[in-house]
C-alpha cells in the first residue's frame, strides 16, 4: 500500500507541476499588428486626407506669396483659403480679359513696349494654372475629409488640444470630428496609419455590451492621457453620460479596452504633444458593422 | 467605487491555477485541499488494488492448474503450506487443517467433518475477500461525494462573486468572473477526483465479485471431493 501512496502521489505532484507550468495564464491570443492598408486601395489615386490637406496648404502660401502684384485680396484672405483660392482664379481671369485688350488701344504706336504687356498675361495664366489645380485638390481632400470622418469617427473621434483649433487647419477640415491640431500650428498631425492601427489596436480589446436596450445606440467618450511610452498616464475618464442603463457597461467596457490595450506603441514620439492627450469616441454601431 | 474599478481593471486577475487557488476564499481552498488529498488517496487505492487484483488472478490460474494437475491432495497441502499468499491456496490450506485435524488419529472420518470442513472454508472466502474488497468503498465514498464538494466550493465560489457584484455595484466580467473561475475551478478537482473512482470502482467491484464465485465454486468441488473421501472411507 504504501508503494502505490507514493507512486499516487507523485503522479499528482507531476500532473500539477505540468499544470503550474503548462496553464501559467491563460494564453494571449495576440495577432500581429494589422498594417494599416494604404487608403489608395480604398479609394485610388488618393493620399491620407491629413498629408494631402498639408501639402496643399504649404504650396498655396508659396503660390499666394509670389503673384503679390496682380492678386492682393488673397494675402488678406490667407486664413479662408477656399474663398482666396476662388478669387484668386476669378481675378486673374478677369484681369487676362481686361489686359489684352487695354494694352493694344494705348500702346499701338510704340511696338516695343508690347513685349512688357505679353508676360504679365503668361504669368497670370500661370498664376491661373497654379490655381486651377489646387482647386480639385481642395475639393477632392475636403470630400475625402468627409469620408474619412465617417469611417473613422465611429470608433476614434480625436478633439483637438486646447490650441488646436488654428486658422490654418480649420478651413480643411471643419466638421471633421477626428481633427487634430498642434498647439503650435505646424503641421504635426497623427498620420491616418498611425490613426489606423490605434484603431483596429482598440478595437481588438473591445468587447462591447451586447444585447442591452438600446445598447447599440450609445456613444461613450474617454479622454485619455497618454505617457511618452504610449501607456496611460491617468485612468481614462468618461467624459459624457447617458441616462441609459446599458450606459454603465458601455462606459466600463470602453475604459477596460483601453486598459488593456496599451501601451500605444503606434504614435511617433516627435508628436507626443498632439496625441498625449486625446479623447476617443466608442460607438458600436460601427463595431458591428451598422 | 471608482477604486474598486480601476483595481479590478488595471489588474484583470490572475487566472493561472496557482493565482486561482491563491485567491480563492478560505472555504473553497479547503475544499480544493480535501479533494487533492482525496484524489490522491484514490489514485494510491487503485494503483494497490490492480496489482493485487492481477497478482490475486495469475495466482489463482496457476493453484488451479496444479490443484486439477492430478497430484494429491496431501503433497500439494506440504508443498503450499509454506508460501500460503494465495486466496485460493489459502483457503485450500485452511479446509486441508481442517480436514486433517479431524481425521488424524482414527481411521474412520469424526462425525460432521463434511459441515466444519464448509465451515472453515466459508470463513476464509469471506476472510478473503475482505482483504481483496478492502478500501474499495472509500472510492464508491469518492465517486459519490467528491462531485457534490466541488459543488459546494462551487456555490461558495459564486457567493463570492455575487459579493463582488454587491461592492463594486457592476456586474463586468472582470469583476464576477474570478470568483466564477475559482468555483469552477473547484468543481474541476471534484469531477477530476469522481470520475477515476467512480470507473475503478467498478471495475474492481466486478472484479471481486468474479474472483468470489471462483473461490465459492472452488470450495463447492473441494467439499464435494471431501464428502465423496468420507464416503469411500466409512
């Protein structure tokens, strides 16, 4: 008997060192990171709406500096850049009407000063050119600003900093919820990958409640500070509130995805000051797909 | 409240066995210990009975082959005598005792040698097979009851997490499912510590109950053999 007590035991003792050692925690189901797919495969022939946004921005103050002379209203206009850019094609327009056929009546005479007058109409051609193309680019990014605010306010809806709500990036995104601004007004923004994979990043941790009253249709809010390493700084915060009872477990599942998501590893750290401090929108109605 | 939360959220709970069994209430760890020891205990039962099971059936083939192998009665009894650790040799030996004390001395076989000769054998089958069932019940106790404790921890384990639920005023995951994981968790080591007993259990049940209706049919041929002895002699 007593032979078969230790053999006994010792199986027990073995099958318990393999389950200490084998079940240690339950397993993390971890999924490599999923690389934002580059927007042209959604929508050809189309950057991130931010960059395009940028870029833009960057060559009309070039565009709007040089052609001082003939265009004057568009330096008063800088901040309102779609009217600027209107105007600014509407009057060199006006002024290629008017040119060719002031100079003719009153230097008819004297041949050699019509060179002078020829070049003032190529550069406002260019000028008109330079301007025509900003146009659909404007356009086609503030359609694109639209769409993307769409896809990606339903899970990430970033309100800009205390001082992000400069002049410059206003006009380019007006009703876009995910704006983001640097307090410095450069063009330091989150680039919509980085936005992407903090996206799917969250979304993998979050379990929305299911089956509640209504449970579909409740948006929670957190604000959330981040440390430079990408983990929180300070437990998230519910900013807004529902009077729903599935508003509660919403709230909870939101904070405990963000929990358990971090660190945020997917922000470069040149631009802690635009996403140290962001406030997130959980709607599951995109979660499900609705 | 808002401590209670981020506590259960910024450490969603240790879920390895250890931290399971590490958190669990006094109750359930209590359970958890009694249903190891008990498993354990079982495991030592079993182990014991199959071997002495498969030696008590070898040991008995071969006594069967040399009790029928033609040689006497009288030879086998001083060539087993000695080693007398077989059911069946002993209670051959026992009956061979008998029958020799009654008829030593005179040549005519004493009155009622037939019942006592029974007699005898009848107490060592029983002597026997005590030894063989012995401790046999405390696994049909096992497989009976080790499922009900781990129910109990169960319960306990699911009151606990009901008082969670109660204190944090949220009824998340994270807050009801460590007491759920360490109720199951209980209920685990009872059905882990049931089902073996509940199957050896059987098995050596079955098992006994064949090796008694050999000795039973064993001592019904040697009594017959005795009863035709007497018959020859008177």
């Amino acid at each position: 008997m007593r032979t078969s007590v230790i053999i006994s035991s010792l199986l027990h003792v073995g099958i318990l060192f393999w389950a200490f050692a084998g079940f240690t925690a339950t397993r993390e189901f971890k999924a490599n990171p999923v690389q934002s797919i580059p927007v042209e495969i959604l929508s050809p022939g189309e950057f991130t709406k931010l960059k395009a946004g940028d870029k833009k921005e960057k060559a009309e103050k070039t565009e709007v500096k040089k052609p001082e002379p003939p265009v004057k209203k568009v330096n008063k206009e800088k901040p309102k850049k779609k009217k600027a850019v209107k105007k600014a094609v509407n009057a060199p327009a006006k002024q290629e009407k008017k040119e060719p056929v002031v100079v003719p009546k009153k230097k008819k005479a004297v041949e050699k000063p019509k060179p002078k007058p020829k070049p003032k109409p190529k550069v406002a051609e260019k000028k008109i050119k330079k301007k025509v193309k900003p146009k659909p680019r404007a356009k086609k990014a503030t359609n694109k600003n639209n769409f993307d605010a769409d896809r990606i306010a339903a899970l990430l809806n970033k309100i800009p900093d205390a001082g992000g709500n400069d002049a410059q990036k206003a006009p380019i995104a007006p009703k876009r919820q995910v704006s983001r601004g640097d307090p410095r007004g450069r063009d330091k923004t989150i680039s919509v990958s980085e936005i992407d994979a903090f996206r799917t990043q969250i979304s993998q941790c979050w379990n929305p409640p299911i089956g509640g009253l209504g449970a579909d249709r409740i948006v929670v809010k957190v604000r959330i500070s981040l440390n430079k390493d990408g983990t929180l700084n300070r437990p998230p915060k519910v900013v807004n509130s529902m009077s729903s009872t599935s508003f509660l477990p919403a709230a909870d599942s939101a904070t405990r995805a963000i929990w358990q998501c971090q660190p945020y590893t997917m922000f470069t750290p040149e631009r802690y000051n635009v996403w140290r401090d962001m406030v997130l929108s959980f709607d599951p109605r995109e979660m499900y797909g609705g | 409240m808002l401590e209670v939360f981020t506590t259960n959220l910024s450490q969603p709970g240790d879920l390895s066995i250890m931290g399971l069994f590490l958190q669990a209430h006094f109750v359930v760890k209590a359970v958890i210990v009694g249903l190891l020891i008990s498993s354990v205990w079982c495991w030592a039962i079993i182990l014991e009975k199959l071997f002495v099971f498969r030696r008590t059936r070898r040991e008995t083939d071969r006594f069967e082959q040399q009790f029928w192998s033609g040689q006497s009665l009288d030879e086998l009894y001083n060539m087993i005598r000695e080693q007398q650790s077989n059911a069946m040799a002993s209670l051959f030996i026992a009956a061979m005792r008998e029958w020799k004390r009654s008829v030593e001395g005179n040549p005519r076989p004493m009155a009622g040698v037939q019942m006592r000769v029974e007699k005898v054998m009848d107490v060592s089958i029983a002597r026997e097979m005590d030894r063989l069932e012995r401790r046999l019940l405390f696994l049909a106790t096992v497989g009976s009851t080790a499922p009900f404790i781990g129910l109990f921890g169960t319960v306990w384990g699911i009151m606990t997490s009901f008082q969670a639920i109660a204190v944090s005023k949220n009824t998340n995951l994270s807050v009801v499912a460590p007491g759920i994981a360490e109720a199951l968790f209980a209920t685990a080591l009872g059905l882990l510590a049931a089902i073996p007993a509940v199957i050896f259990y059987n098995k050596f049940a079955n098992e006994s109950a064949r090796i008694g209706q050999r000795l039973e049919g064993f001592s019904d041929e040697f009594s017959a053999i005795l009863s035709r002895q007497i018959d020859v002699r008177s």
